[in-house]
C-alpha cells in the first residue's frame, strides 16, 4: 500500500468515526453514556488503548475524569485535576491543544492515575470548549510515533472535541431545565399545597369550622366525598383543600365541569376513547380517569350527568377499573373520587333523574356548605381577603371600606354567594379613586337593596334632594371615620369650613362622636 492510499484510508476511517459519533450524539441524553460511547468508537475504529475525558464540576475550578479507557475504576477516580495543574490543567486554563511527544521527558505530566507504566508513550490533551468557556478535556495516550503523526493525531482528536462540545453542553442544558421544571413543579405544588390548605380558607363561624373538621376527618382515607351546597359557595376550594391535605398531594388534581359538556363528549372526556371510536376520534385519548391516576379526580356538577354515564360511573366506582369508548381493555384505576352538586339529589332520585345506587356510592361522606347569607360574620373577612387579593393584582392601595359600604354588604342577600361577593370586591378596588371602598363603588344590585338603610340609591320615590343627602352623609360619616370623629380635621379634608360641616352635621342627624374608636 503507497502512502497516498493509506492517507486515504486514514481519512476515510477519521470520517466514520465523526459520523458515528455524531449519531450518538443525537440519541444519547447522558454525558457519561456519550463519553464512553464515543470512546468505544475511538478504540474500535482506530485502537486507542488509553484515553480520558476530565469534565469541569459545574460552579468550580476542578477538572475529574467522568469516562475512561485502559484505567481500572480505581485509577479513574484519582484523576482530578484543578486549573493550571499538570498538561491536563494547564490545557483546562489555556484553552489550547498539548502535545507530549514522550511523557517520560516532560516533567509537567503527573501521571495522577498512575496507571501509566513507564512505556516510550506519546501524550496527547484537548480541550473541550463551548462559548469559549473549557468545559473538560479529552486525552489520549499512543505509541511515540514522527511529530508530523501526532500532530495529525492532535488535528483530528481537536475534530472529535469541538464535535462533543456542542453535545455536552446541551445534554447539560437539557439536564439543568429539566432539573429546573421539576423544582418549579415541586415549587408550584408546594405553594398550591399551602393556597388550598384548609387553615388558609377565609371563615371562622361555626358551620365553617365543622367544614374543616370534615376535611381533616376524610382527607387521608379513600373515602368517595360528596360536596353539597349552592352555586359560588366554594365547593371546588374544599375539594381542592381535601386532595392537598392527603397523602395523594404530590400526585394529579383533575377536575371537570359535568355540566359544561355536552352529553356524548362527557364519556369520553371522563374514559377516553380510541381512535376511530367515532366521528373525529383522530387517535387514542386519555379520560379525567387515567389523567388523574394516583390522585384526585373532582367530579363538579355530578347531578347534571346524563342516565347512561351514570351507569358507567357507577361500574368505575365499584369496580375500580375503566373502559375507553370504543375499546375493550380493562383499565385499573387508583383515584379519589371527590364529586360536588348544588342540585337536591333527593328530589332528582324522586323524579327519576339520578341513580339510587349511584347516589349511595358517592354520598359515603357529605360535607355541606353554607350559604354566604348564612355566615354573615365571615362576610367582610371575606372582603378583606378579596381586597388584599385585587390591591396586589390591579397595583392598588385600598385600606378600609366606608361604613356605608359595609352596611350594605351585611344587608345584602347574595344570591351568588362567595363567588358573587369576590366579584364585587374587585369591581369596587378597580372603581375606587382613593384609599377607600365606597357604596357608591358597590354594584347597583347593592346600592338599591331593600334591606338596608343606608342605601345610596333608593329604589323609587326619591327626590333630588334625598338622593344628594344621602350621598353627602356617607361622604361626611366617611371622613369623619378617617379623623376618629374630629368634625373640624374631617372640614379641613373636605375643604370646607368648621360652621358648614357641624351644621351638615346636624341637618343630617350625625353623631360624631360614634366615630372616635
């Protein structure tokens, strides 16, 4: 063979072994499977007996050998190396190739592994650089052979290195955001933990505090819970608070709104179904079931289910296993069932609307919520929660509510409960102009309320005169509050004069003095 071919062949066997590293690279998700993946092809392809890679530990100046060939486990983990230490560290500080033509003439090779023994060998030491950053180092060990060989060696070995660079750094990124996402989610569920954890709910009359007992009764077992009461009372918040007290909180919170879907979409979204099951069942799909596998699955509005899905529903919670639609593989199952209604189940079994025995089933453990209207002494706690909330959320900076406001939030019936209540509160902080919530900024349904005396806007019957009054009486017994009762501070903040303000004190019948506390 002339020289010219065995040039050649050399080239042609350099190219094989970048391209098959190359394709390891795009499967491998490990940097230690990539680095002795590719030290198997070097020694395969070409016969290095002896190589390492020393990676930098992240945050630090210290280089340890992460994959090795012709070392035994022992010598591998005696190879470290700091920066400027040794040709391996003085590569890692410089950022440039070392070649050594016989190790046993330099006397800046250390031979920490020790696992050299002595024979004519050639040392030859890259670096691995990504973003002009020395992430590691390769080095491999070969015969002594003419400068112009090993330095053709060092040529290619600096190929394999700027190859491995690109590779190394993203199966590190990758590692670092996957690590990252997993922290974030462990964070995340951390933090819903604490939000829906049963001491965080806002309410401390009596029906609410059995409310909690009832959660830390049933939240470990594997009780089927059953959440009753009306619309906007909370329901979900006590699901919620029961899946993150239990042992199951690290797991799925899956929940679905029976009643916003459709009758023939609601089996599928709670089974799944495979695909060509029906009409645009595309490919295979995962029910509220499988999703919630291992957790809690929140069934809201199960009165609102169609007869058939009862059916199935009930099979689901006897059994333990599932179906999809269009599928004849017994799924098992291992999920907390929580379901809620504002529905009277009792009159729907009577009409024949809802299964008996699907009742039974789920009503293992009810928990009843009160109405807002009747927990009336939880009701500006629970405003004040909703201010704290929309003051962060709208940048805001409100600090009380005037009495009038408060009046009318007492004598209010709120039909819409807890729900209706927050989405006055946020009205009223966007609406507000100053530090305070004003009647004025409550919604209308509020202002002309029947049950209340200090309704801002009576329902009919009203004069001009009357309505001005009305108005000017909570401006004044506002300001006076604000002042502890100080009629002259509360003139001087209206910008008017002592005389004015105590005769509009008396023509409107305020007391001052109510206001000192």
């Amino acid at each position: 063979m002339t020289e010219e071919q065995a040039a050649q062949n050399r080239a042609k066997q350099e190219l094989s072994v970048l391209y098959r590293i190359s394709q390891h690279m795009a499967q491998q998700h490990d940097v230690s499977s990539l680095l002795n993946d590719v030290l198997d092809i070097l020694a395969l392809e070409i016969g290095i007996q002896r190589a390492a890679f020393a990676l930098r530990r992240p945050d630090s100046d210290v280089f340890v050998v992460e994959a090795a060939r012709g070392m035994s486990a022992e010598e591998q983990r005696r190879g470290q190396y700091g920066v400027g230490e040794g040709i391996t560290g003085r590569v890692a500080q410089s950022g440039e190739p070392a070649l050594v033509p016989d190790i046993s003439q330099d006397p800046n090779f250390l031979n920490r592994t020790r696992s050299r023994q002595g024979d004519k060998t050639a040392f030859l030491c890259i670096p691995v650089v990504h973003q002009r950053i020395v992430i590691g180092t390769m080095s491999i060990d070969r015969p002594s052979a003419p400068l112009e060989v090993l330095q053709h060696d060092l040529h290619f070995l600096k190929l394999v290195g700027d190859i491995l660079a690109e590779g190394v750094s993203r199966i590190r990124e990758d590692i670092e955001e996957r690590d990252g996402l997993i922290a974030e989610n462990r964070h995340l569920r951390q933090q819903l933990g604490d939000r829906y954890h049963p001491s965080n709910m806002v309410g401390n009359c009596s029906s609410m505090r059995q409310v909690y007992d009832q959660i830390a009764q049933v939240a470990d077992s594997t009780a089927t819970v059953l959440v009753r009461g009306s619309s906007g009372t909370g329901k979900e918040l006590v699901a919620r608070a029961i899946h993150y007290s239990s042992s199951r909180r690290n797991n799925a919170f899956i929940g679905i709104n029976c009643a916003a879907l459709p009758e023939n979409l609601i089996e599928s979204e709670l089974f799944g179904h495979e695909k060509g099951s029906f009409t645009g069942a595309a490919q295979q799909r995962k029910g509220r079931f499988e999703l919630a596998n291992g957790g809690t699955l929140f069934l809201d509005e199960i009165g609102d289910i169609a007869p058939s899905v009862q059916v199935r529903l009930l099979r689901a919670l006897q059994e333990r296993t599932i179906e999809r639609v269009g599928g004849n593989v017994t799924i098992p199952i291992n999920v907390r069932i929580v379901t809620a209604t504002s529905r009277d189940l009792e009159k729907e079994i009577g009409e024949g609307n809802f299964r008996e025995d699907l009742y039974y089933r789920l009503n293992v453990f009810p928990i009843h919520i009160p109405a807002l209207r009747d927990r009336r002494s939880d009701i500006m706690l629970l405003a004040d929660s909703f201010i704290h909330k929309y003051n962060e959320a709208y940048g805001k900076q409100i600090r009380r509510t005037s009495t009038a406001a408060i009046n009318m939030m007492m004598a209010y019936h709120w039909p819409g409960n807890v729900r209706e209540l927050e989405n006055c509160i946020e009205r009223a902080v966007l609406t507000s102009q100053d530090e305070v919530i004003h009647a004025y900024s409550l919604p209308p349904s509020l202002q002309t309320a029947d049950q209340t005396n200090t309704a801002l806007i009576p329902r009919e019957g009203v004069s001009l005169k009357e309505m001005l009054d009305s108005y000017e009486r909570e401006v004044i017994i506002d300001t006076l509050k604000k002042h502890r009762g100080n009629a002259a501070a509360a003139a001087r903040d209206l910008q008017t004069t002592p005389r004015i303000m105590n005769y509009a004190v008396k023509r409107l019948d305020i007391t001052p003095g109510k206001y000192r506390g």
